[in-house]
C-alpha cells in the first residue's frame, strides 16, 4: 500500500497505473493547465511536471510510494532499514537535469514539458517504453536548451501560436431579467476537433443590475482552431429589449404617466407598479405642471458594485391638452381664470 497518493490524485491515475498511463494523464492535464493555455494555471502546470517526473522514475515511484513526497524529493529521511536512496542525490531521473533535495522550478516544469513533445506531438506513439533514444534522452536536454521551441527564458514558447479567435453574439435580455437576475441558456453550435458539428450549452449567469454593453466571456467554447489548438472564445453582450412602461438611465428607471387636462387641474388618485411588480398608491391634489415630474429614491435598478443599493424611479407627467374648446368651456375659463 502507498504511503500518500498525492500525485497520483494530482494526474488522476490509480497508484497501480502504469508509466505509459501515468504519461498519458500527465499531457492532457499539461495541455490544459500550460501557461500559454487559456485555461492555464502556472502552479498546477508545475506540480503536475513534477508529479511525472517522480512517477515515470520507477526508483523515485518506489521511494514516493514507501516514504511519501519529501522522501522523492530527497528532502528529508526516508527512515527504514535502507533509508533514503535519493536522499544523498542517488536515482538518475528520465528527464535528466533534475538532481534530488534540489527545489522543483517552473522552468523544470516547462523542461519535462518540452521533453514529452510540447506542443507539437500527439497521439498514443509518444509514449512508449520510455523517454530513451535521440528523442528524449542524452545530452540535447542538459544544461538550458529545450526542444520543442522553448527557450530558457522562462521557458515560454519561442514559436508562438495564434491566439484563438473571439466570436461576438448578442444576448437580448429584458428589463425585468437586468433588474432581478438569473440563468440564460445558450446552444451553442460549433466545431469540433476533428471539424465534425457538435452541440453545448452553456449557462450565462445575469447579475442584477448589469447593463447594456455588459461583456461575458466564455474562453475554449467556439469552434477549435486548429492553428491555435484551442477553442475560440464566445463573447456574450447583454442587450436591453426595450419595455412598454420603463426607460433605463443608467441605475434609474423612468416612467411617463399621461394625464387627462382635468387631472393636470383638479388632481388624480392613481396606483403605479414598480419594476418589481409592487403597487403603490400615487395621487396629487394641485394643478401639476406639463412635463414636471417627481422622484422616488430606492425605486430604479439594482446598484451591481453596491449590492442592496438602488436607483431612482422618476415619474414624469405627460398632460392630454384638448385640441379644440366649446364655447361653454371657453367661457368657464373666463369666469374662472
């Protein structure tokens, strides 16, 4: 039984896997994690690297599995009746050029990733018996040169790859859904790797309050690019459908609320519906003037960068005035005006 199962968990292999699973499992996780990679994640490129560089070693593997990480890394006793073989810098590695008790580096992780093919190999054939031969062995790895068009300087890629295209699509989205948030479901229809037609689904969170012109991206879920070896990236801008009672500006809503001349005169009860489906009664008893119009704080769109915080609701009063007077009301306002 294994002492700890660390890397093993860390390449997703069982710790009985054989050398050419683990170095199976060690490229996928590498081509997904690479720094060059949009899904790339610097630290997790380096602590897969290591992991198969000490389980592709069948001497370190047996060191890890009985004495547990620092014993391989030939950091600290292994205890035991033979003790630590790699513990005084024994145990040559496949790689070559990584000495046991030294610290594992990023430029070591781009090393073991330039000597199983980079970038530029595929497929089941390059994991055969072992690393031997011109390919993967002898001088051509020692000291700072690296194959596979990695320099030493930081390791990074020598002969860059396009980056993936952004494909723009527009997302309509009402009033309603800006104001409380939610879920939308997009099918996507894009190209596979072997350039066959196939279907996803994404979700796309809306976050209350967000705007027109909002930008949600989705990286390495287009069409795969061959040239870039990833998937391009689905960008998604929110559109505002417009709504028949609210106009947005900015976090406040505004609202036009016709009136009657009489009403514009003599006054009004009325009841009006926020945006989130509330009544409230509204009403005035004075002569309002054409186009005036009245504030409500607390009432518009959810503030995205201030959560619990609101915008205004402005009321604006948008008075009927008659086309054309009898001559008994022109008369009534000359009594009474």
């Amino acid at each position: 039984m294994v002492r700890e199962t660390k890397l093993y968990d860390l390449l997703g292999v069982s710790p009985s896997a054989s050398e050419t699973e683990i170095k199976k499992a060690y490229r996928k996780s590498a081509l997904k994690y690479h720094p060059d990679k949009p899904t790339g994640d610097a630290e997790k490129f380096k602590e897969i690297s290591e992991a198969c560089e000490i389980l592709s070693n069948p001497d370190k593997r047996q060191v890890y599995d009985d004495y547990g990480l620092e014993a391989a890394r030939g950091n600290a006793p292994a205890g035991g009746a033979g003790g630590n073989p790699f513990a005084a810098g024994g145990g040559a590695s496949p790689f070559g050029g990584f000495s046991s008790g030294s610290s594992f580096s990023q430029n070591d992780a781009f090393n073991i990733f330039s000597q199983m093919g980079g970038f530029g190999m595929g497929g089941d054939d390059m994991f055969g018996s072992g690393f031997g031969g011109s390919s993967f062995g002898g001088s051509s790895f020692g000291g700072g040169g690296m194959p596979g068009g990695f320099g030493g300087a930081g390791g990074r890629s020598a002969r860059s790859r396009p980056e993936p295209d952004t494909v723009t699509m527009t997302l309509p989205v009402s009033l309603e859904d800006l104001y409380k948030g939610g879920v939308k479901k997009m099918k996507l229809s894009r190209k596979g790797i072997s350039g066959a037609k196939e279907s996803k689904v994404v979700e796309i969170t809306i976050k209350p309050g967000w705007k027109a012109g909002t930008k949600i991206n989705f990286a390495n879920e287009g069409d795969y690019q061959p040239e870039c070896q990833a998937r391009q990236t689905i960008q998604f801008v929110l559109e505002e459908k417009s709504h028949p009672i609210f106009q947005r500006e900015g976090n406040n809503l505004k609202m036009v609320v016709p009136l009657s001349f009489k009403e514009s005169l003599l006054g009004f009860d009325r009841e009006v519906t926020t945006i989130d489906g509330r009544r409230i009664p509204f009403s005035r008893s004075s002569p309002i003037q054409p186009n005036s119009s009245t504030t409500y704080p607390g009432l518009g769109m959810p503030i995205s960068k201030n959560p619990g915080q609101r915008g205004d609701l402005e009321i604006v009063f948008k008075v009927d005035y008659p086309i054309s007077l009898t001559p008994q009301q022109k008369q009534a306002i000359n009594q009474n005006f």
